[in-house]
C-alpha cells in the first residue's frame, strides 16, 4: 500500500507518518511538506533511513509538482493533513489560507482523481482521507455538541477555509464517486506541536519568567484529544470507514482555557520546581480576545465509537504530564 501524506512534517503529520511505519506493514508512505515555519522535518529522523519512507519537499498549490509527485509515486491512498492552521495568522492575513487550504486541497484531489481514472476498474479501490477540524461547525453555548449532522458555521478565516476544503471533497464523492472520507477533530496536544499553539506557549512563557496570555476572561471551552489518539482514529477511519461519510474525533475531555493554563501550571510547578514568586500561575496575564473568538467547541464521537470501536485510549493528565516534559526538554536545548 503506497500512501501520499501531505503535511507530514507537521505536528499531528509527523505523528501520523511514525505511527503508520510503527503499527502497519507493508506499507510505503511518500511525506509531501512545503516546510513551512510550522513544519519541523527532524521529527521525523527515527524513520529517515527506513526503505519505507520518502520525503519530498513541494507545496500543494503548485499543481504541475503536484500533478508529477502523484504519477511519479502511483499512491493506493492520500491522507491529506496539509493546511495552514493557525487562526491568529488566518486573521493578520487570510490569503496563504485559501491557497493552501483550498487550492491546495483541490490540487492534490484533483490530481489524485485523474490519476486513479486511468484504471476505472480499480477507481474505488483508492482512498483520500481528508482530516479537518471541528472549527468548521463554528461555536457552541455552554450546552450541546458537535455531530456529523451540525450545521456548518465557520467563524474565522481559517475555520472558512477548511470548511471549503471539506465541501470539495465531499463533491468530489457525490459527483465523481471519489472514495473519499473525512474527519473532524478537536484541539490536539502532545510532542511536535509548534510554538504558536497554547499548550506549548504556556509551556515556553513560563519557562523564561515571562507573562503568560490568556485570551479575554479565560473561559473559552476546547475538548482536547491527545494526538496518538487522533493517529489511531485517522487510521482507523482511512482502514474501516464507510466512503463519503465524515467522522467526528474528540477525547471527552473539556476543559476551559483558564483551568488548563492552570493545570499546567501546576504541572510545571511539579516538574521544574514552583516558579517566579512560588508558582507559576503567578504569571498568568489576561489578554485582549481574539476577535471572533468562538466559546466553546465539544465533540460527540458515538458515531466512530459505534462504527469503527474508536476511543481514546490515553489519560489526560498523564499525557499532558508527558507533554509537558517534552516541551521541558524541548526547550532546554
């Protein structure tokens, strides 16, 4: 099985491609990254001389390269993580948004179409998994969740972009018979996650002394799922999952921003010793709110649960005891 990952030198793309090579034969997986800022292609230095693992360098909205990569390489399957996704840069500027997300997406699934057209007998056989986020459904009171059947209602230009993206793949299913599936995840955490996201930005504002953001009062609402666990459900709908349908992933786990910048906190006060004046929740800094700023986001997974057996398998707080001393080491480099 030859498989195309795009953004594999990512956060949860580094991830994905090490648990791939871990926990399957047989299979050849092709690393298509732009490396970007967020991209870290050491991630992945446990597998850079496995026979199973190439790396190319290209980006997504460059068709032509795109077009070359896919008949060079020949996939079975594309797992197409790429995207820009960070939601401050998505408002400082949108454009690299709708490139990569949108016409990127549609480069690598158009191409991917023609391809796998050349042998219509064996068409269905191929797959593109398209991972998303659960941004595209917008945001939430304090009660409800997200399901498959949620209504789309992106409130940032980076959660519109995806949603995009997500509207072209299941087109291509209803139109093309494209056999396609796509999932919608919540915040992930863990190792390999860049520096911009919260987990991490605590972790290195605490570290050097300095005040660490909050947006607004803290009382955003995320449901965080560790990302092993988002590489086990991605593979376990790319393997099992019912073409055209779209699986929602979350961990039951909410937590409001607040509480966890707390937590960890906490967990650094464990690690490193208490921080500046005894603990580091002393420098905890409120924020001006990010505009547009959704409440809270929470994921009801019964339908990959039911179908496919998924669950998360990792406990939060161990995980994030984890996370946190990776970040520790990270940093002390």
């Amino acid at each position: 099985m030859k498989i195309i990952v795009t953004g594999g030198a990512g956060f949860i793309g580094s991830n994905l491609i090490l648990h791939l090579l871990s926990n399957r034969d047989n299979v050849s997986v092709l690393n298509l990254d732009k490396l970007t800022y967020a991209s870290d292609i050491n991630y992945l230095k446990p597998v850079v001389h496995n026979p199973s693992y190439e790396f190319v360098e290209a980006d997504l909205v460059d068709r032509s390269t795109v077009s070359k990569i896919v008949r060079d390489f020949e996939p079975d399957a594309v797992m197409h993580l790429a995207a820009e996704s960070h939601v401050d840069n998505s408002i400082k500027g949108p454009e690299p948004f709708v490139m990569s997300n949108v016409i990127g997406t549609f480069n690598i699934l158009e191409e991917c179409r023609q391809f796998w057209m050349l042998e219509p007998d064996h068409f269905a056989d191929k797959r593109f998994l398209h991972v998303s986020t659960d941004e595209v459904y917008g945001s939430l009171g304090q009660d409800g969740v997200f399901t498959e059947q949620t209504p789309y209602a992106p409130n940032s230009p980076y959660s519109a972009t995806k949603a995009g993206s997500d509207f072209l793949v299941r087109s291509y299913h209803k139109t093309f018979g494209m056999n396609v599936v796509t999932t919608n995840c919540s915040n992930n955490f863990g190792p390999h996650q860049h520096d911009e996201k919260l987990i991490p930005t605590v972790i290195r504002k605490a570290l050097a002394h300095e005040p660490i953001p909050v947006y607004g009062k803290g009382e955003n609402v995320r449901d965080w799922l560790y990302v092993v666990d988002h590489c086990r459900a991605m593979l376990d709908v790319y393997e099992n999952g019912r073409s055209g349908e779209t699986y929602i992933v979350g961990g039951h786990n909410e937590w409001k921003n607040l509480d966890l910048v707390r937590l960890l906190c906490d967990l650094l006060n464990e690690q490193k010793g208490e921080g500046p004046d005894g603990d580091y929740k002393k420098l905890i800094s409120f924020v001006t709110d990010r505009a547009g700023h959704d409440l809270r986001y929470a994921i009801d997974p019964t339908k990959i649960n039911s179908e496919l057996g998924w669950e998360p398998l990792m406990h939060f707080e161990d995980q994030l005891r984890e996370t946190v001393a990776w970040y520790i080491n990270r940093y002390a480099l």
